[in-house]
C-alpha cells in the first residue's frame, strides 16, 4: 500500500479533499422542458495516493444491476482507508433509466456511442461529457451490464486479453467465466482501452432486476480488484475455478410456439441433454432442444414466447477445461 499523502481532487467543478467521499452531479444534457440534466457521480478520494479507477452501470438504461452494487461497494469502502480514487457512476444513460429502456431518447445505444463527439448526436454529446469529464481521469475502469431483456445470466466478465493489464483485471475480478473479447467498436470498453484505460465489462443477471447473487459477485468481484491495484487492504476471495473462453455460442429455436427451458445459467450440460421443449398452443410438444456439446450454460431465456430463431440459451463449450469444471461443481 501506498504511503504518500493523495492531493485534492479537481472535479466536475468541486474539491474533494484526501480522505473525503462526495456526491455530485455531472450535467450531460438538457430536456425539452429546457432543464438540465444531471447524472450522478459518487467520488471517493482516498487520504493516500494510488490509482484512479472507475466503475459505470446502466448504459443501458434498463440494466439496473450496478446501482445496487455500486450501493454496497460505495458504503463499504472508507476513504480513510483507500489508496487511490474511485469515481462510481451508478446510472450513466439516465434517460433510458427514466424511462426502464435501454436507449437515449434519440433511440441510440449509448454503448455504440463512445469516446463521443463534441458537436455530435444527443448520445454521442452525453458519452464525450461523460468520457471527457470522468473516464479519461481514470488509470482503470470496469464497466457494469446485465443481458439484454428477457435473458437471465450468470455473472461473468468480458475482457480483452490480448492486453497484459486487462488481463489482470480479468482475472482478479475473480469469475468462473472470463470472455476474450475487446467488446464492440465504440463500447465504453473498446474506447477506454484504447485511449490506454484498462477496462473490463462485468456482465450478469436480468434487466430492471436486483438480484442478491449477481450483487454479491459484483461487489465481491470490484473489492478483489481495488485489492490488486492495492488501494484496499483485504482477502481476495478467488473462484473454485476460472475458465477462458473466445466466444459463447447460442442455441436457438427453430419452431414458433411455448418454450420450456430444462436447464439454468450456470448448470453443466453434456452433448445430447435436453435442454428446452417448446409445444404448441394445444399442448403438444413440437421441438426438443438438446445440448450440441458439452459446456456450461452462461444464460437461458426467461421468455417463453419464441418464433423460429428466438435464443433458447447461450453456452461455453469445455472439452480440455470439463473436468475441472466437473470437479469444482460436486464440491459447491
Ligand atoms: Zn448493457
């Protein structure tokens, strides 16, 4: 840990002394009603120096998720205690969150809108404030989602991990599953790591939900890596098992109709198992869905309306890393 005394912080127009938490409101637009817009940012600045990282959530409007865990994490952490600074922003598209949508009112995805554009869209505007103001202050960030609607997903982290100092914010996050991937041109992930941010995407859960377990992974997940940046003093809690993957891949109905799903984010499948039915409006069963391998579901449907096409759920596939996997489940 760090020894030497942190400076005032600069931001957003107010001084934060070392040792001081504050609230504060960063403008990113205007309504027609001609009032401003504000978001809110939670900065804690740690009596020590060290590292300046950020954490954001609900992107998307409706992926509600990160409040919560930006709640818990925010009142855990003392500033007194905290080498560093961290600048929490638990709702970034506040007008999707006014509305439980995903997109800005310009029906844009905010997280295909960065590093943004001064004279830009009204997305593009709020993602340069936003990008300006906070995100290029920071040394790190991780970025906080959920799946989209109508999707229920454990929680796990997509990362770039071509990039040495990603990678080791993957992996202590601490999840079973870590997705190589650099994210979408114009993500917040793929902007910030190319702007030499590190940055990681925690993803997990169901929109407009709080759900304790994702919580607990996100919370868990952010104090394991504050803790390897050293700017808090803890135990990293570590996962009974860890696997890389490139991609997940998804499994899709090929009938319209009533669709039961068998299995669960998280389960364990091998080639062959069944995992979902669908049956026609009389109630005969006119698809069954079984497993195309061996792998670990990541997330299933929670819709049972489907037309042909409609993702049943979505999996990784283990051939090297199933026995291990095997392994670490029978002992949970
Ligand atoms: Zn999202």
């Amino acid at each position: 840990m760090s020894t030497s005394m942190n400076s005032t912080l600069h931001i957003i127009g107010e001084e934060i002394s070392p040792g001081e938490k504050k609230e504060l409101r960063l403008k990113i637009s205007e309504f027609y009603t001609s009032n401003p817009v504000y978001i809110p940012v939670i900065a804690l600045h740690g009596e020590q120096e060290g590292p300046v990282v950020f954490v954001t959530a609900a992107i998307h409007g409706d992926e509600i998720n990160g409040i919560e865990i930006v709640r818990q994490l925010t009142a855990r952490i003392k500033p007194s205690e905290l080498s560093g600074t961290l600048l929490c922003i638990p709702i970034v598209n506040i007008f999707g969150f006014y509305t439980m949508t995903r997109n800005t009112p310009d029906r844009r995805n905010l997280n295909n809108s960065f590093p943004g554009i001064n004279k830009g869209s009204p997305a593009s505007r709020i993602a340069y404030i936003i990008f300006e103001e906070i995100i290029k202050r920071c040394d790190f960030g991780i970025d906080i989602h959920t799946p989209r609607e109508n999707r229920y997903e454990i929680p796990h982290i997509n990362a770039d991990l071509n990039n040495r100092d990603v990678h080791r914010l993957a992996r202590a996050f601490g999840t079973t599953i870590i997705i190589n991937t650099p994210g979408p041109k114009k993500s917040l992930q793929h902007a910030a790591n190319k702007e030499d941010i590190p940055t990681i995407v925690f993803s997990g859960g169901e929109v407009l939900r709080f759900d304790k377990k994702i919580t607990e992974s996100g919370v868990n997940g952010l104090m394991n890596v504050l803790s390897s940046l050293e700017m808090v003093d803890i135990e990293r809690k570590e996962p009974s098992f860890s696997i890389i993957v490139k991609k997940n891949r998804s499994v899709q109905t090929t009938q319209g109709g009533i669709l039961y799903v068998h299995v669960q984010a998280g389960d364990l499948v091998y080639e062959g198992e069944l995992l979902a039915k669908v049956a026609n409006p009389f109630g005969e069963e006119i698809e069954t869905i079984v497993a195309p391998q061996n792998g670990l579901i990541i997330s299933h449907s929670t819709n049972p309306l489907v037309n042909p096409g409609n993702e049943v759920c979505s999996y990784v596939m283990l051939d090297r890393s199933l026995e291990i996997a095997e392994k670490a489940l029978k002992n949970r």
